[in-house]
C-alpha cells in the first residue's frame, strides 16, 4: 500500500488542471502499472484514468505519447468495464486526427469492444462511428487504420443484429467487397472472414443478389497467392453455394450449383492443406449439383457427354476438367485431416444422389483400409448415414473388406462396421452366412462385445427372412445329427446362429411354421443373454412366452408368469424367479444328501448364473434379495463339497487340513449372511441358524472329541431356535443326539437326511447392512503424506445402512505383513437415522512402517456378537468374530522426506 | 532475353535424363543419367556438344536412380568437370550405393568394361555437396537454386533456379499421389519462365491405389488364411517399405499372427536408411515417428535359408526383384509347386525374367535349364504401383504452376504430342517436347522498374473513370537515366516543345458503297 501512496502522489496532482501537465514515459508506465495491479483501489483508479483522459488533448502534439496513453487505456479497458463509457467519450474527438492518432484510437475502441458484453460492445461503436467516417477511414492510405476499422467492422457485423447500426446493410457489404481488392493479403482475408460472417448472420434477411455478388468475388480470389486468402475464399465460395441451394426463387439452379461445385473442386489439388480441407468442407455444403458433375468428381477421366444432357455439354470445356477426380484425390490425400474431410463431403453427396452412391460406396470401402483411425471411423460414418437412406448397395466385391472389420483392432470401428450391417441389404446367401460367420469370429474374440454382436445378428436375420430360414433348416440338422447333451453346442457361435434363426419369427411372426421347432427349445437357455441384447425392442417375458409356446417344451407354470409391463423386473416376476430358484435349490439339496455332488453342484451353478443375469436389470429392493440368495447358494456349494469330502473320509486318504479351509470359509460365509442382512421373516432366520448348526455339526465331527464349548454353543443355538418357533426335525434329532451323549459323528448322515432345504422366499423386507467408505484426497498418484513412526491421520467419508444402535461396528486397516489395528466406531457419532447415517472423521492410524512408502488396506468390519468368543482382547480389538461389511479400500502413503 | 536449354538427354524417351539450360548467362546441368538400354557411347549423354565442360555454374541431381545420376561419375572424372554438384541429402547417401552395384554388374556378370572405376565414384561424391529440402542456395552471385519435395523416390528433388528474374523450375522425376511411405509432391506458387516437366505417362490416367491396395491384401490375407506362403520378390529400395507398410498395418488391425519375413540382405541396410531418413517420408510416417519408427516392423523378422520348407503359412519379400536370380528364385522353386501358395509380383518385369512369364500368361510350368523345371501351380497376382505421376498429375501441376513454357522430356514420342497438344489446348502454355541433343530457346520476359512523376501520379488519381482507371502518360528512356513515365505536359516541357492541335474534319458521302 506504501508503494502505492508514492505512485498516487505525482497524478493526484494533475486532477487540479494543469494544462502544462505533460505525461513523461515514466509516468506512463507508472500509470499502466496502477491500472493493470489487481489490488489497485476504485479510486485510484478512476483518479488514474481521469488524469489520462484529461490530459489527452494536450498530448495531440505528441503522437508516440498519445498513442502510448491510447494503449494504457485500452489495456485497463477490459479490466475496469465500468470506464469504458468515459473512456470511448473522450476518444471521440480524436479519432479524425493524425493517421497515428486514428490508428491508436481505433485499436483501442477495438480492445474496449471486445472486451465488453455482446451488445454493449457494439452499442460502444454505434455510439462513435457513423457512414461517413467509416468510409472514410476505410478509404485511408494507411494500413494500419484500413486494417483496424476492418477489424471493427467484422467485430460489429458478428453482432450486427443485436446492435443498432451505423450502416446499411449495403454499405457494410460494399465496404467488404472494397477490401477484397485490398493489396494487402491479410486485409483481404480479414474482408472475406467479415463478409462470411455478414452471410451466416443476416442468412435469410438478406437479398438473393448479396450471396451471388459475394460468389463473384470469391470465385476470383480463389487463385489468391496468399494461402489464408485462398482458404477463406474457397469457405465463402462454399457458404454462397450453401445459401442459394436453399433460397428458393424459383429458378432451376443445377447449373449454378454445377459451376460453383467445380469451382471448389479445383481447389482440391491445391498445394495448401488448409485449403483443400476447406475445399472439401465446401464441397459438402453445396446441394443441387447435377448427377454428371458429382460422377466426374469420382473420376479422373474426362467422362463422355454421351449419358447427359445439356448441361453437361456446357460444362464440357470449361469446368469439367476441374471437377475430374477432385474426391479422388481428396481420398488419396497424404494428410489424414483431408480424407477425413473429403471423406464426409463424400457421404453427405451420396445421401442426395443414388447414381453417385452406387459409385462412391466403393471409395468409401476401400477407405476401410486407410491407416488413421478416424478417417475409417469418419467412412463408417458415412457409410451408415447411406444405409439410413436405403441408398447403400454392397457388392460382393466390397465383402471381404467390410467384414474385416468386424476383427478390426479398433472397438469403435467394430461397433461402427456393426451399425451399419444392422442396416445393409446383402444380395446373396453366401454373402450372408459369411458375415454371420464373421460376427461370430468377432464374438470369439470380443466375448465382450456379445450384446451388440447379438443385436446385429438379430437385426441381420429379420432383415433377410429367406436366408436366415435358410441357415435355420442347416443348424437344425445338424443338431438332429449329433447326440443329445453334445458339448459343441455349448459354444457361442450356437447361441449367435440361434439369434439369427429366431429374429425373423419373432419380430415379424413370420417364417414361424418353417423355422424348426427345435431351435426355439435351443433358445430357451439362453434367454437372458439374448434379452440383454434386445433390451428395448423385446422384453424378456414376452420373448420367453414366445419361445416357450413355440417350442415343444412343456412348461405347465408359464402361465403363472405375469406379464412385464416396465422395464426391470416386477416384484411378482422376482417371487417367480425366487420360486424357481427355491425349487431347485431344493432339487440340488436333495442330490446332496444322495451323496451326488457333482449334479448338485451343476444345478447350483447354473441357479448362480441365472441370479447373475437377472440381477443386472433389477430394481434395488431386488438386488438385495438376489444378493441373499447369491450367498445363500455359495453356502450350500460348500456344503456340498464338504459332504463329498466326508463321504471319501471312510475311504480313502483324508486331507483333513483341506478340510478346515472348507469348514472355515463356510464358517465365514455363514457369518457374512447372517450379518449383511436385516428384517428377515422367522423363517429365513430359522433356516439361516438350522444352517450354523449343520456347519457346527461338520466342526463337531472332524474334532472328534467335541469340547464342552462347542457343545454350549450348540445349545444355545438351539435354545434360540426354540424361543423364534417350533423346532425342525433335525433341530430335534442334535438336541436328542446331545441330551443321549452320542457321537454325533456316528449320526452324520441321518442329521443330514432329516435337514431341509427348501421353502425359502421372496422377503419383500429384507435390507442390506452394508457401509460405504471413501478416503479424502488420497489416490495412488497423490498419496497421503506421514512421518515415519508417527501416526498418520486419514480422512474418511463413512456412510452406514441399516445399522442398528447395538451393533459394533470396527474399522479395520491392515498393512501388508503386520497385524491390523481396529478402531472402534461409535454410532453416537453418526448423523442420520438406522437407514443411513453418516459420518466424516479423521482416522489415526499408529504404527507407520520406517519406509518411503506404504499402502493399508480399509474397510468397516461388524462383530458377530453371538458367534465364538475370539482371544483378540489385548490388541484393543473386537472380543468376537467379525465380518465386513465394505469393499476394502487402499490409502497410500508417501513419507515427507521422498517428497 | 531468353532461357536456352539444350536436351542431352530424355528428350522424346526415357534414359539418360540430362538438360543443360542456360538461363541469365548461367548454364545449369539437371541430372546426369545413364541409359539403361546401352552398353557403348549412347549410354551417356553427347558431353562433346557442351564448349567446355567447366563453363557449366553447377550440376543438380534430382534423385539417385541411374538414369539420372548414372553419368555423373563418368562427367566428373573423366570429362574433367569440377565445379559444384548439387544433390539431397538421401540422394548422396544412396547414389555410390546404386552406382557402385551397377558399375560391378556390368564388370563382373557381363564381363563388360566399366566406364569408370570404384575410385571414380567414391572421388567423385566427396565433391557433392547436399542440400535439403527448400532450401535455397546462393550458387554464385546471381544464380540460386531451391529444391522441393517430389515424391517418387527418397530423397527426389525438384530443382528451382532463377538467374535474376528469370525463372524456371526442373521437375525430375516426381509423384502427385502420396505413397504410405512417401508423400506428394510439394511447391510454392512460382512465377516460372519454363517448367521443365517429365512425362513418362503423359496419356495414362491412373485409377485409385486404393482398388491395388484392396485386391492385394485380399489376395495376400486369402492365401495366407488358408495356410499358404506368399512371395513377393521386390528390389530392396521402395516397393519393399511401401508394401510392408501396408501388411504390416494390416496385420495390426486384423490381429494375423502370420510371420513376415524380409530376406537377410534386402532390408537391414535399406531399411536403416529409411529410419534415418524418417524427414523425407510421408506424413503418415512423420506423424507416427514420434511414438515408433514405422520402419521397425512390428511383424517383420529376419528370415534364413533353413526356413524356406518350414510347415506354416508366412509372407517373404526376397530380392531380386523380376524373379531374375539370386535368392527370390531359390525360394520360387520351392513354393512354386504348391497351390496353395501365391507369388505376388510389384511392378514392372524385364523381359526373359521369370517375373516377365509369370506375368504374361500363366504358365504351367518354366524351364529353368536343360535340367531343371519348374512346376508352377500356384496363384500369381500382379500388382502395378508405379511412383511417377500420371497425365492428370502433370496437367494439374502445370496448371498449378501456370508457367510461360513447358518444355517436356523423359516420354515417349507419341504420347508426348498428345500431352503437348492437351496442355496447349486446355491451359494455353505454349509446349514443347524437343528431341534429344536439340538445342530449344525459351524468350522470357524482362521487367524493368520505372519511376512516375508526380504530375503523372496526380492525374492517375484524379480522372477516374467508373471503376477502372485509365491514365496516360509518357515513358522516356534515356541513356544513363532510369526509365521515367511523366504527363503529356512535362514530357513537352523536357524536349522544350509546344502543343499543337492539328484538326481534322471528315465527310462521307451518302452515295459512296
């Protein structure tokens, strides 16, 4: 501020007027130095630019100096929007002056305008300049006051229909036209720009007249020398061409476009890459061009006039040539920025004109081959936009380029080569079982991409009835011919030839009494994963009910199924499902006890794969339920393979540590159920015990000689299931086992033959204990920074659901090697209610490892109050078991020093 | 004033290209080929019809195929020329290359003798200096020379000189269609007195490359899918990099795990000019230089003798080109027998080489000797890329250009008129097409700078009329002074005269028919 006093004194002084007042350079800059600082105060500023502007006329004997104010001023302009007004009222005077003068007082008005709001800007300008200055400022001989009352003009006329004006729309085109002419080469660029923008702006106000007469002068500054006059010239020879294809004045304007299409394409073989991509840029936006030009742009000899009619033959000598091969070479062009161009001029004009599409699809799949991604991705475009008009006709020579890129590197250029085959017209069988051969290729090696490869197909197959019946009849002979339960047919080229078959009966009802009913049956299994792929054209129900009722499968509940009227699944579709997977969770249980695993284990699988695909279209309430059901079946995975391991136990050798493991991810798969879950039904709950008492019973045989502990805990367990309801048999079976004092081991199998499992339902209540955890400001490439040895502090979001007041809740952290520290959360601490509650707290975590870096692993973990009594007491810990209830999440560290 | 050139070589054919123009009282001799179809005094250009062979100001070399550079050696060192020779940087690395191969084929294979020894050559690129791509030297104090891209080979160069004001502009051989390897050619807008242009395909218009391209790899991708071989027998400059650019992309995009090989000689030499020389490529090339070289092959590999019967499919280049020998046929005797395997053959093949019968025809089988015979069952493609511009190249070049004259060499007679006949024609550039050895002058026009009066100056501003300004005045050119444009009324002031009216009146008489 000291600073800024001293600077203040020498011009608070000139506020008294003081005619003899002259701004030295050093003052000047003292001056700017105040305007352009930040921290300047108002008033020094408005006393700053005061003392400028009224010094100003004293200065007009000075031009440096003057035009040095001029700029001072022009600069803080932008910065200090409220002087402007004051500023441009006091330049008024000056801007007839010397030619330094008017060129410093025109630059400034020009950084002033810009600087402002759309229309205050060129409010600013109306209010100084009028015709007659214009004029003549613009008819100087000095470049520097030509160049910036062009500028200025081409600000304004961006804006001219949110200003008043200053000109007439006519004087303002011919002032451009004048300075087309300019020596100048920039001057004329800068007129061209201006007069484009005047076009664009004033696009359906303006005279037929205008565009022409600014066609005219394009068209002779299109052999500019200077490269940037010839690329505006060739844009605005384009944005005529574009503008009176649409003006409609009845007149036929083939001819005219035809001449203003060659005049562009002349340009294509210029040496400029600019300007052949604005020539191919141009020569999309002209319309209305005759067939015989477009065909003698794709071709670089001369055609015969012979297939036209007059206007050809007008053409003939003077502008023909010009036309001759100009996409060609735009698509042989060594800049890729050009194809590209070139590439969508192309597609635009072969929208509008068959004959030109027939030849120019073919340049278009040659340019498949081009080695930049985009100008592929941009002829694929192209190409799509030309199978939407019906106007792409693929001959077989174009095939095997085509499906190439169907295994093409690029996902996009797959994905677009898809679009399109969505779309196309194949003329022969053999063209068409190649390309279903080549989505399936593209499906084995992209299993990712099944979604989409499936819809094409799909697509493929409702749009040619007679082959797709065609590969039918063939997959369904093959089928009859080989053996049932052949795994050949497991592979995805079935499940692909399958959604060809079934697209033209399904979506059109036709071909149904030919297709073979065997190939309906085929579908069936798969129908989650082609209803994926149909998402928004069929739903899943109504494709299932339509295979099922023409397939020779007889499903009696189909009818039972309720129709899908939204998009998700219905909570009476998911009592479905449960019901299914319920019943078959039975099925597979009693396989278990028949000591038949591996059936089991198949069944189970396939129930996990189904709850899988449902789940992804699921409404939330849903995905908790199926999230249950998940577990619910790992569970009995173990089960089963634990029983088998039982089974050999007799027979052979006994692997009895493999077992524990078996025993303790049970264990902990059981805990992750009971304690991820809330609101369950008596039932749920019943079975879920009757389960940790058959995984006890498992524990209880290996170790022989059951201690006193387990056997407490048993009954306590069975002491709850007695107080929730009335005991099972099996339940009853270990209380009779225990009160006898006989082996229970011995009774193994007799347990398990009275353990039931099934009955299991949809519990519409049932809610998911989980936490989410989210560290602040830490990812692997900004990692936390801490001392080594001292504890570190983490910032952690934490948000609980359905957690209720007497859970424990713990956090764990871990790093690599060490044992973890718990921190206990307290629910007190929390916002919110049971549903949600959330809280942001800093974590310390203690014992830093003496390292550069190090990362500890995070997640939130639940006690199992009523599971075994574990000995982690001294670290502070949880006293029982526990289970998470996050995702684990990394925090990384990097020590202060390594930074 | 006026350009003189006088044709030594290329005139109305193809070989020994070599023009010596004069221009400014300079005398510049572009390119100094050999003619590939001679093996006594015609193969060089007639050196005795130049005065002396040290009043030539400098030798330009637009690229280092022999028929441009092929004399060089001969001109320097025998005929004793020793001023500056100017050629690019490419061009100097691989021109002893090329001359040194041909002088030992002529000496060791057809026992002939050699105009010029290892030495001579070795003495006489040490004068040769390089220059680069547009840049401009000053060769004496009046002549410059500039040299632009050309395309056509690595390192070929377009050679503008300019004595004064007067221009012109010597093509060599060039390209107006990018290679993936190499670009287009590439020049400014230049006022030219004469244009100098090649014409080697003076009436062919070339379709797309994009249709060779397309039937090539489909070719190559069917064979090699069905677990063929597939031979492609090049030279080791050029067509080589060009189509292993394009199967080297292709096998990228479409994941083939098929190998590539290149035949041990071939490459390892070629290919490192090419990696150094990645500023003479194409953009394709220049742009993808800066994440990988794209010389390094991803799917190319070295390829050894005991490979030839290996089981699998695979895609060998092997030189010599044409199938004339050496190792490309040691292999096409082993894969010829299959049909499964395909042969594909780029570019032009001399007559009496295999390459030439496969070509012409498909023949059954070849009689290598008396002993040895060939079945050839297997598929054959043939493939035209050829790196010379075609007619519309050159039409749009001149027009491009728009010089005063075109003179056109390195054609064929007939196909030349036709190019004259069309260029005169359509773009109404006088042209012509001398023979060799014939001497053709090309008048230029000389500008001269006058001053105005300011008399002058002031009317010109003030008698508008409508748009156009017409303004008269008069231009005195006196000895000793510069030339001057002055009124009517200075100009009679200066030679002290007076105005003088003198009227006329005229009638016509009604009857008068």
């Amino acid at each position: 501020m000291e600073e800024e006093g001293s600077l203040v004194q020498p011009l608070t002084t000139t506020c008294n007027p003081n005619p003899l007042f002259q701004f030295d350079l050093t003052s000047l800059s003292s001056a700017q130095a105040l305007l352009l600082n930040p921290s300047t105060s108002i008033d020094t500023i408005h006393s700053t630019v005061d003392s400028l502007l009224l010094s100003l006329p004293h200065l007009s004997t000075n031009a440096t100096s003057l035009s040095l104010a001029l700029s001072v001023l022009a600069q803080s302009a932008p910065l200090h929007p409220s002087l402007s007004q004051s500023i441009v009222s006091s330049v008024r005077s000056l801007i007839n002056g010397q030619d330094r003068t008017s060129s410093a007082v025109l630059s400034a008005l020009l950084s002033i305008a810009t600087s402002c709001h759309n229309e205050d800007g060129s409010s600013i300008l109306t209010s100084i300049l009028d015709e007659d200055l214009v004029l003549s400022l613009a008819s100087s001989g000095v470049y520097k006051i030509r160049s910036r009352i062009l500028r200025l003009l081409v600000f304004v006329v961006g804006r001219w229909k949110c200003s008043g004006k200053f000109l007439t729309d006519e004087v303002m085109v011919r002032v451009f036209l004048r300075f087309t002419g300019d020596i100048y080469p920039v001057l004329r660029r800068d007129a061209i720009d201006g007069l484009c923008e005047f076009l664009t702006v004033a696009r359906d106000g303006v005279d037929f007249c205008v565009p022409e007469c600014c066609l005219e002068h394009a068209i002779g500054l299109i052999g500019d020398d200077d490269e940037f006059v010839r690329v505006a010239a060739v844009r605005m020879v384009g944005l005529c061409g574009e503008m009176l294809g649409e003006k409609e004045n009845g007149v036929d304007k083939t001819g005219q476009m035809d001449t203003i299409f060659t005049q562009i394409c002349s340009m294509a073989r210029d040496m400029s890459v600019k300007v052949r991509i604005e020539a191919f840029n141009a020569l999309g936006k002209v319309k209305l061009v005759s067939d015989a030009v477009l065909m003698q742009s794709l071709s670089k000899k001369i055609l015969g006039s012979k297939n036209g009619g007059k206007s050809i033959i007008k053409l003939d000598k003077a502008s023909k040539p010009c036309a001759a091969g100009a996409y060609i070479h735009g698509i042989e062009d060594e800049f890729y920025v050009v194809r590209k161009s070139a590439c969508r001029s192309l597609g635009i004009h072969a929208v509008m004109s068959f004959k030109f599409a027939d030849d120019s699809i073919n340049y278009l799949m040659d340019l498949m081959n081009d080695d930049s991604e985009s100008v592929r991705l941009e002829a694929l475009d192209s190409l799509f936009r030309m199978a939407a008009q019906g106007c792409l006709n693929v001959q077989e020579k174009h095939v095997h380029m085509f499906l190439g890129l169907l295994t093409d590197m690029s996902s996009l250029v797959r994905h677009g080569a898809r679009k399109i085959l969505q779309l196309m017209k194949l003329p022969k069988l053999e063209i068409f079982k190649s390309t279903v051969n080549k989505l399936i290729a593209n499906l084995e090696k992209y299993p990712e991409e099944e979604e989409g490869i499936f819809f094409s197909l799909f697509s493929l197959g409702k749009n040619h009835r007679e082959f797709s019946l065609n590969v039918a009849k063939d997959l369904a002979k093959q089928i009859e011919r080989t053996s049932k339960g052949d795994l050949t047919f497991a592979k995805p080229s079935m499940a692909a030839t399958l959604v060809v078959c079934i697209a033209s009966p399904l979506s059109e009802n036709e071909n149904v009494p030919d297709t073979p009913v065997v190939l309906f049956s085929y579908a069936v299994p798969l129908l989650g994963r082609i209803s994926r792929a149909l998402q928004g054209t069929f739903d899943q129900h109504f494709l299932l009910t339509f295979l099922l009722d023409h397939s020779n499968i007889k499903w009696k509940s189909r009818d039972l199924m309720p129709e899908i009227v939204s998009k998700g699944i219905s909570e009476d579709l998911m009592q479905s499902v449960i019901k299914f997977i319920s019943k078959s969770v039975g099925d597979a249980w009693s396989l278990i006890k028949g000591s038949n695993g591996n059936d089991a284990e198949k069944i189970l699988r396939s129930c996990m794969k189904e709850l899988e695909i449902i789940s992804l279209n699921a409404s939330q309430a849903a995905i908790t339920t199926l999230d249950f059901f998940s577990k619910y079946i790992q569970i009995l995975q173990l089960i089963s393979k634990i029983q088998c391991k039982f089974d050999f136990r007799n027979s052979t050798t006994f692997h009895i540590k493999s077992h524990h493991i078996l025993l303790e991810k049970l264990d902990s798969a059981l805990r992750k159920i009971r304690y991820s879950f809330t609101g369950w039904t008596k039932e749920v709950e019943c079975h879920i015990l009757e389960l940790s008492l058959l995984v006890d019973v498992f524990t209880f045989s290996l170790a022989r000689i059951p201690s006193n502990e387990y056997l407490k805990n048993l009954l306590s367990k069975i002491s709850h299931l007695e107080a929730i309801s009335c005991l099972s048999d099996f339940t009853k079976e270990i209380k009779r086992l225990i009160e006898e004092r006989s082996s229970v081991m011995v009774n193994l199998h007799s347990l398990l033959k009275v353990f039931e499992c099934s009955g299991l339902e949809f519990v519409r209540e049932m809610k998911p204990i989980k936490a989410e955890l989210k560290v602040v400001g830490d990812d692997s490439e900004n990692p936390l920074t801490f001392v080594p040895g001292l504890p570190a502090g983490i910032r952690l979001w934490i948000t609980l659901h359905n957690t209720s007041s007497t859970d424990r809740l713990w956090l764990h952290m871990s790093v690599r090697g060490r044992r973890p520290q718990y921190v206990f959360l307290d629910l007190s601490n929390f916002e919110g209610s049971e549903e949600v509650r959330k809280c942001s707290s800093l974590i310390p975590f203690y014992e830093t490892p003496k390292v550069a870096s190090f990362e500890i692993r995070v997640c939130i973990v639940i006690e199992c109050l009523s599971e075994h009594y574990e000995v982690l007491k001294e670290r502070g810990g949880p006293k029982y078991d526990v289970t998470e209830l996050s995702v684990e999440k990394l925090v990384y560290f990097s020590s202060v020093k390594s930074r | 004033m006026a350009i003189q050139c006088l044709i030594l070589g290329a005139g109305q054919e193809v070989g020994k290209s070599c023009v010596v123009a004069m221009i400014g009282g300079k005398k510049i001799m572009f390119d100094c080929g050999m003619h590939m179809g001679f093996s006594d005094h015609r193969a060089f250009p007639d050196f005795s019809l130049l005065s002396s062979s040290n009043d030539i100001s400098c030798v330009v070399i637009t690229h280092f195929h022999l028929d441009h550079i092929g004399a060089l050696p001969y001109f320097t060192e025998v005929c004793g020329y020793n001023g500056p020779i100017y050629m690019t940087y490419p061009t100097k690395a691989l021109a002893p290359l090329m001359l040194e191969d041909y002088r030992k084929i002529l000496v060791d294979r057809r026992g002939l003798e050699e105009q010029y020894t290892y030495e001579n050559i070795i003495h006489c690129m040490n004068k040769v200096i390089p220059i680069d791509i547009k840049q401009t030297i000053q060769v004496d104090k009046d002549l410059l020379i500039r040299a632009y891209y050309a395309g056509h080979v690595l390192g070929a160069a377009m050679i503008y000189a300019q004595v004064g004001e007067e221009k012109m502009l010597y093509t060599g051989d060039y390209n107006m269609t990018p290679d993936r390897h190499l670009g287009a050619a590439q020049i400014d807008r230049l006022s030219l007195d004469l244009l100098i242009t090649e014409s080697t395909y003076a009436t062919t218009v070339r379709d797309s490359k994009y249709l060779r391209e397309r039937e090539f790899l489909k070719a190559v991708h069917t064979c090699v899918a069905a677990g063929g071989k597939v031979l492609i027998p090049t030279f080791a400059l050029g067509r080589a990099q060009e189509l292993c650019i394009l199967l080297d992309d292709y096998w990228e995009r479409m994941n083939i795990n098929v190998p590539i090989y290149f035949s041990a000689g071939l490459t390892i030499q070629a290919n490192m000019y090419y990696k150094m020389l990645i500023g003479w490529t194409s953009q394709k090339i220049k742009d993808s230089y800066t994440v990988r070289n794209p010389f390094d092959f991803k799917h190319v590999c070295p390829f050894e003798r005991s490979m030839i019967n290996l089981p699998g499919p695979c895609v060998l280049f092997a030189t010599p080109g044409m199938i004339s020998g050496g190792f490309s046929l040691e292999v096409f005797k082993q894969w010829a027998p299959s049909d499964k395997n395909l042969i594909a053959i780029p570019g032009y093949c001399v007559a009496g080489t295999i390459g030439h019968k496969l070509m012409s025809g498909k023949p059954t089988r070849i009689d290598l000797d008396k002993d040895t015979r060939i079945d050839v069952r297997c598929q054959i493609h043939q493939l035209t890329f050829s790196p010379h511009t075609d007619s519309k190249g050159i039409m749009d070049l001149v027009e491009f250009l728009s010089p005063k004259h075109v003179i056109l060499v390195h054609g064929e007679k007939p196909k030349m008129a036709a190019l004259k006949q069309r260029i005169e024609s359509e773009l109404g550039i006088q042209c012509e097409y001398p023979a060799n050895n014939e001497t053709v002058l090309v008048p230029t026009t000389q500008s001269l700078k006058i001053s105005a009066s300011k008399t002058f100056v002031r009317n010109c501003t003030t008698e508008l009329d409508g748009d156009e300004r017409i303004a008269e005045g008069i231009l005195v050119m006196e000895k000793g002074h510069n030339a001057k444009i002055v009124s009517e009324e200075e100009f009679l002031e200066t030679i002290g005269a007076e105005r003088n009216v003198v009227s006329f009146t005229g009638w016509v008489s009604p009857l008068a028919q």
